[in-house]
C-alpha cells in the first residue's frame, strides 16, 4: 500500500521560501518561492519557483508543495 505524506504549510509565509525537488530535472534541485499569486479574493492559488543554478521560473499550485514524494522543504 502507498501511503502518500503530506507537510503542512503556511501559504502567507510561502514568499523566500526554500524547496528542494526530490526528482530533480536539469540539474534543477534546489528552488526559492519569488513570487505568490493571488485571486480575486486575495487567496493565494499558485506560486513562482524559481531554480537556484540557473534561474528559470516555473508556476506551480502551492498546495502542490505539500507533497513530500515531489518537494522537501529547505535546501538539501
């Protein structure tokens, strides 16, 4: 059986904040939360990792980061 592991997180505090990818591609392991994207409501819906080694950024839904089978909290 799989049994999936969740981390908690606190979505207004997700700004600067340090992920690594557990399955890193290109090299891409090591993330940092620039930016947080918010609704109409003012709920935050995705945010904006960008990698450490070359800057790229990519949008993700920042519950997404939860998953501890896709990303680590911290650097490691």
């Amino acid at each position: 059986m799989n049994k999936l592991v969740y981390t908690q997180i606190n979505p207004e505090k997700l700004i600067l904040s340090k992920w690594t990818s557990v399955n890193p591609k290109h090299k891409e392991k090591h993330f940092i939360v620039t930016e947080v994207i918010r609704n109409e409501q003012e709920q935050i819906i995705a945010c904006l990792l960008e990698a450490v080694i070359n800057h790229n950024q990519y949008e993700l839904d920042w519950r997404d980061l939860k998953d501890l089978s896709c990303w680590l909290p911290s650097w490691r």
